[in-house]
C-alpha cells in the first residue's frame, strides 16, 4: 500500500495553491503572492517551503538561481487526500453524511445541483 504524504498544514496549502495557480515559482515570487493577501516575511516563507521540500510536498530545482519550486503532487490528489482524512475523521467514513452536511451548509445554486445530479447519473451508470 502506497504511504500517503504528510498532510499539508494551512501554511503549506496557501503556498501549494499559490504554486498550483502560477506554476514554479522562486521563494520570493511566492512571498510576492502571499503579500498580496497577508503581509508575511522572506525568511518566514522560505523556512515553510524547506519543510515542505522535507515533506515531500513541493520539489526544488537547485540547478538554478533563484531555486524554483514546483509542487509534487498535483492539487486533485492532494484534495482527496484531504477529503480522505476528513471523511474519516469527521463523518466515520460515511460520503454521504459528508455530502449532506456539506449541501446544508450554504445555499446551493440550481446549476451546482444540475452539475450533482449529472455525478450521480454517471456513477451509477459506471456501476452497472
């Protein structure tokens, strides 16, 4: 069986959705980004990006200058691995607690319960 990565921290996935949007980017365009939303220093940003490096989150290019970095997994998987942990964790493995829960929350738009309701045809379609 495949270990999973570990679980990115809220730190972690600001920065992976940052690389996931724009690509592989320098520690400092990075920092350029965050800013945008929430001030935060140089160092503070690059220590993170090297504990995720050590994670084995992101990978560095070191073969140049600036050192790029690029996200080692695509954000679909780290979405379910998230989704994973938290089906477990706070719905006891049940989907559809979760997909319930998650459709009371908020108001759901008819086009979003068009777009569900066209899952659901599908996934039991693949069933048969």
């Amino acid at each position: 069986m495949k270990s999973e990565r570990p679980r990115p921290t809220e730190a972690e996935l600001g920065i992976l959705r940052i690389l996931w949007e724009n690509g592989p980017l320098s520690v400092r365009a990075v920092l350029k980004k965050l800013n945008e939303e929430k001030p935060t220093g140089y160092t503070n940003v690059l220590k993170v990006m090297q504990i995720m490096t050590e994670k084995g989150l992101v990978e560095r290019d070191e073969s140049r200058r600036p050192q790029i970095y690029r996200p080692r997994d695509p954000q679909a998987s780290t979405q379910r691995q998230l989704l994973r942990h938290l089906l477990e964790r706070a719905f006891g493995g049940s989907t559809r607690a979760m997909v319930m829960q998650a459709l009371s929350t908020e108001k759901t738009s008819p086009k979003a319960l068009e777009e569900i309701e066209k899952l659901l045809e599908r996934i039991e379609a693949e069933k048969k």
